[in-house]
C-alpha cells in the first residue's frame, strides 16, 4: 500500500512538473526579446504554489520570491476588492416616506413635542429613536403662513409703527452717555432723540 502510494505521488509529481515546464515553454514562444508574463501566467503560478510543493525545482523563468509576491499582491487585492464593496456601517438612514410623516405629524400637531411623535411613530410598528425624530423635527420645513401675515401686517401698519432704542456712549473723559432714540417707520424719520 506504502509502494502504490509512493508511486501515485511520484507520478503525479512528474505530471506537475511536465506541465509546468509546457507552460514555460508556452510563455518564451514568441515574447523575444524580452519575456513578459501575463496574468494567466503568473494566476498560473501563484495556483500551483498552493497546490503543488515541488513547485521551486520546475521554476525556471522567474525566481520563487517573485511568485511569492505575486501571491501576496492578490491577496491584497482581493482583501481591498472585498472592503470596499461592503455595506456602510451605522445605522440605516431614514427613508422618505418616514420623513414625510414626521414633517406632517409636525405640522398638523404644533404642541407635540419629540416624545409624543416618537411614541405615535412606535404604535404605527415603525422603528425609529426619539434622537431622529427630534432631529428630523428641527428639519421639518415651516409654514411660510405666519411669516406672510406679519410682512402683511407691516406693510399696512408702518405709518404707525415706531421703533426705538436704549443705548450707551462712552466718551473720551471715560464719561457715560445714556441716549434715546425714536425712529418712525414709514420714511424712518427720527420722531425723538435724547442723551
């Protein structure tokens, strides 16, 4: 059984080395003057170093610490190939559809505050932390309406409307200067001015 054994090994030890040497002999057939190997050759290779010890007596066109780095350079491949291909971490984001709700609950529901809509958010089965709601509340776009009326408001008011001011002076004698100042709206006229 040692005998067969010995023997399949040696066999196929010969097989090996007869095809590396074909392979050699393939990749000098027409690269003069200077042999250039290709990826096949050298994916050739790096696969046999794995599968076959005797690799290093059959070698003959490059040296084995070539192979070697050939080796080590697909391994770094395949590692930056895999890490960059991989899901983003963190948490997932939040969809459109979810942010939708969140701005209508906010604009339908002006006193509610974080807590309420994370808790309505919850018993509607969706999964989301108070932190992102909140967040996405401090987002939800404002209802132009209030803004609109107090522009209104201005426009139809500023004859009447009067602006003032408190205000202090240093002076050069590192004196103090109260002063008083009133300013009309409409042609932004000094209505009163006192020191």
């Amino acid at each position: 059984m040692v005998v067969a054994m010995r023997s399949f090994h040696a066999r196929r030890d010969l097989l090996l080395e007869n095809l590396v040497l074909r392979q050699q002999l393939v990749a000098l057939k027409g690269r003069r003057p200077l042999v250039r190997l290709t990826v096949t050759d050298k994916w050739f290779w790096v696969m046999l170093r794995r599968l076959w010890p005797g690799w290093r007596q059959a070698l003959m066109l490059v040296r084995p610490e070539t192979v070697v780095r050939w080796h080590r350079a697909g391994f770094r491949r395949y590692w930056k190939r895999l890490s960059r291909h991989q899901r983003a971490a963190g948490r997932r984001g939040v969809g459109k559809e979810l942010r939708q709700l969140i701005f209508r609950m906010v604009a339908e529901n002006p006193t509610w505050g974080a807590p309420r809509i994370h808790e309505e958010l919850k018993m509607l089965g969706l999964d989301i932390s108070e932190r992102t709601v909140l967040r996405w509340m401090r987002k939800a776009p404002r209802d132009p309406e209030p803004a609109k009326r107090w522009i209104a408001f201005l426009n139809n008011h500023r004859e009447a409307i009067a602006a003032m001011d408190f205000f202090t002076v240093p002076t050069l004698s590192f004196g103090v200067l109260y002063c008083f100042f009133v300013i009309a709206h409409d042609r932004r006229r000094v209505l009163h001015c006192n020191a």
